[in-house]
C-alpha cells in the first residue's frame, strides 16, 4: 500500500478541520470537515490569500518564524469562531513550502466556559448573601465585635474547633448556630448541649447513649445518645468549664479517638462532627486551679474566639433591640417603638446579664405595655434604679468637690476605687473582676495595691 496515493483520503477522513496553505498564504486544500464546521465551500476559498482573508491568522506566523504551535487558540473574526489548533510546518527537501493546520471548533466549550463562570460569580455572590444573612444578627458598630464575627466566618468554612468565651448571656450559642450555618455541614443537625446540666450520673448515656439490657430500666433496643444525633453536624458543647474532672477524661477520649462506645457496648462507633464549645469562665485560671484539664484545653482551644459584653458594645445597643423587638413583636402579635429617651436609658445601662438580659427586659414591656411604643416608665424598676443611684453618687461626689473636699485627682481615684470595690463584691473572682473591669491584670493588681485592696 502506497500512502502517498491515500493522503487526501486520510485527511478528507478527519473529523477536524484542515487548511494547507503555500509559503505565499495560497489556500491549497480544504477538507470536507472544514467546510461542515465553518459552513464555507471549499471551492469558494482555495486559490484565494488567506493573509487577505484573515492577516492575524496563526498559521501565517508559523509560515513567518517556523515555529509550531501546539493546541493554539485564537478567535478567527473571519469565521466567527474559537478554534483550537495544531499547526506545523510542510517542506520539502529541508525547503519551507507551507503549513496546515488541523482546526477544532470550540465556540460551544467557550460558551460553556463563559456560562461556568457566570454561575460561579452568581453562586459567589449567593454565598456572600448567605453569609450576610447567617451572621446578620451578629452585626456590630463596635470594633471587638467586629473582630469576633470576621473570625467566625473565615472559620465557618472550616472543620477545626473553636472555643467561644464571653461572659453569660453575650450570645455564644448564637454564634454556633451561626458558623454551622455558614458551613459546608449546614444540612446536618446542629445539637446543643449545656454540659452544666447534665447530671454526673446520666452523662454517659446522655451523650453516648446505651445498649439494650446494659442496666436495669434501660429502653428496649436502646438509645442513641447525643453525640450520635449530631454525628454528620455539629456539637455544640455549651458551659465546657463547668464539667467535672472525671467526665473531662471521657470527652477528651472521644475527640481524640473521634469514636465513641455506648453504655454497656463494646463496639467503636465513627464520630464525624464539628465541635464547637462555649465558656463563660477562664480555662487558664481554671487549669491553675486544678478544675480542668490541660490536655482537653488545648484540644478545644484551636480558634478561640472572645465576644465581648453588651457594655462594651454600647453602639450596638438600637440594632439589637430592633432585631429583639422584630421577633417578639411577632410572638405576642404586638408592634410596640422605642423613643430615644429609652434607648438612651439602655445605653446608660452596664446589662451584667448581657444581651440574654436585654432580651428579658424587652420581652416583659412589650408584654404588659398597652401603648404602641415604649416610655422610660415602662423600663423595669431596677435599671431605672441603678440610674438614679449612680446620678446620686455622682451629684454626691460633685458636691463634695464644690465644697473644697478634694481636686479633680482625687476625686477620680475615689470613683475609681468605688468602682473596684463594687465589681469585687459582685464577681466570682479577680479573674471574672479583671474582664468586668477591661483592664489588665497587671494594670488591675497595681490599683488593688494603690488603694489597699490587696
């Protein structure tokens, strides 16, 4: 079989494209593909220049510098068309006396490239909307909120451990609910347990669940336990701090291993959660003191994250009870306003209790109030009180120093040790009173030493 006799039946047989052209960019050959693909006859075009036709085309550089080109792309604004292309060189005897080019539409995989990147900047712009809308309720003016809710969305998507501290009531569980929202297990269960409220007795079974028989009064055929529930999702441990040492050993065990075993079984069961714990306490003040583990500290303290109190975040204050009052405006089928001189009340208020408290507060006005807005008289009692008392201290101090019973120095400092005084009385601890101060503990001790407190 004499090849050279079968070459234009070879190259009529290719589905792709072919264009041979002479040194001088003659069209010689066309194959039937060609024509199929670009809708041109081929007797329309060959014997014509194609640098008339088409002067940027790739081939004619490769007839200009000799150098291939391998899969090519290029738009041909003559055909309308993205092609791809193999184009090498044809000689003769070491002679330059042409070039062919076997061509692939790709306007379609183009198109298709385009539309991908359409629905990728879409979906982008979705996950952004959800992102926004998963953490709206965490919105803030107040730059160390901010710092806290930028570092639970980059680490929603995420599987690694995060620690949420802050005191009681500053929303920790609403942050929990927020990163597992804004993660890739957002379909899966999301199960809280306040570890506080387990008794030592049941925590086993509670969270591990049991077998069936494994003792006396056990439910037929068993029972799943709390981790099981939320294997796939996300645990969310609240009040990690308040375990006692014994059951500390038992959780450490299954992080570790990230397996469990029921009461009275002897089976290892896969865990595949994302776990994420809450404190109100300090772990490292708590390690000190012997009432919590080390090694289970560090496996949860991966991404630690501080929320800080409702005094802190006075600026937030409005956008909280507005998102507050939506909801229970709806719940007691009630659309109550707040003036500005409550609001301002609130904002004169420290709120130990934190947002949970605010909430409470909110909740028992829009209860009893008959109007359709709120007035400084519908404020419980105490916050009022707690006002009152401290315009009274003030007017006291004031009137103290008009009556040339100290400076301006003086005066201050005795605030300032009031202050201490009334904080210790109220906290558990020096710990609890450095965070409800927001200074340092370095800073903290040199003033117990200044005004005799040690």
């Amino acid at each position: 079989m004499e090849l050279e006799n079968h070459f234009l039946d070879i190259l009529e047989s290719l589905h792709d494209a072919v264009l041979v052209i002479s040194v001088d960019s003659t069209i010689e050959f066309v194959n039937q593909a060609y024509s199929r693909h670009f809708g041109i006859q081929a007797h329309k075009i060959i014997g014509k220049k194609l640098s008339e036709i088409e002067p940027k085309a790739r081939i004619l550089e490769v007839i200009q510098n000799g150098k291939e080109l391998i899969n090519d792309y290029s738009y041909v604004h003559s055909l309308k068309k993205d092609v791809c292309a193999n184009i090498t060189r044809l000689t003769e005897k070491g002679v330059l006396i042409g070039a062919v080019a076997i061509m692939r539409d790709i306007s379609e995989v183009i198109h298709l490239q385009e539309e991908l990147n359409r629905y990728k900047r879409y979906s982008h712009e979705l996950e952004k909307r959800l992102d926004r809308k998963n953490f709206s309720l965490l919105e803030s003016q107040a730059s160390r909120m901010k710092i806290a809710v930028d570092l639970a969305r980059r680490v929603a998507g995420t599987d690694a451990t995060v620690l949420l501290q802050g005191e009681t009531g500053v929303g920790k569980e609403v942050f929990a609910k927020a990163i597992h929202q804004a993660s890739l297990r957002a379909d899966k269960p999301f199960i809280p347990i306040n570890m506080s409220s387990i008794p030592e007795s049941l925590f086993e079974s509670e969270l591990f669940g049991y077998e069936e028989g494994s003792f006396t009064g056990s439910r037929k055929g068993g029972k799943k336990g709390l981790f099981e529930l939320a294997n796939g999702g996300t645990l969310f441990l609240d009040e990690i701090g308040e375990m006692p040492m014994n059951l500390q050993v038992k959780i450490l065990r299954v992080i570790q291993e990230r397996a469990f075993q029921k009461v009275g079984g002897t089976q290892w069961h896969p865990l595949d959660v994302r776990i994420i714990c809450a404190t109100h306490r300090d772990l490292r003040m708590e390690i000190k003191q012997g009432n919590f583990r080390e090694d289970l500290y560090y496996r949860l303290n991966v991404v630690p994250i501080h929320i800080p109190p409702l005094r802190e975040r006075e600026s937030d204050i409005a956008f909280l009870v507005n998102n507050i009052l939506t909801e229970l405006s709806s719940r007691y089928r009630k659309h109550v306003s707040v003036t500005q001189e409550v609001l301002d009340r609130f904002v004169q208020y420290d709120w130990p209790g934190n947002v949970r408290e605010l909430f409470n507060v909110l909740e028992r006005m829009i209860a009893v109030c008959c109007k359709t807005y709120f007035t400084p008289e519908d404020i419980p009692d105490y916050i009022r009180l707690k006002r009152m008392e401290r315009e009274e201290e003030v007017s006291i101090h004031l009137g103290n120093f008009s009556e040339g019973n100290g400076n301006l120095n003086g005066l201050l400092e005795k605030m300032e040790r009031d202050m201490i005084i009334e904080v210790l009385r109220h906290t558990k601890n020096r710990t609890e009173a450095i965070l409800k101060l927001g200074i340092s503990r370095k800073a903290f001790y040199s003033k117990l030493q200044k005004y005799g407190l040690m």
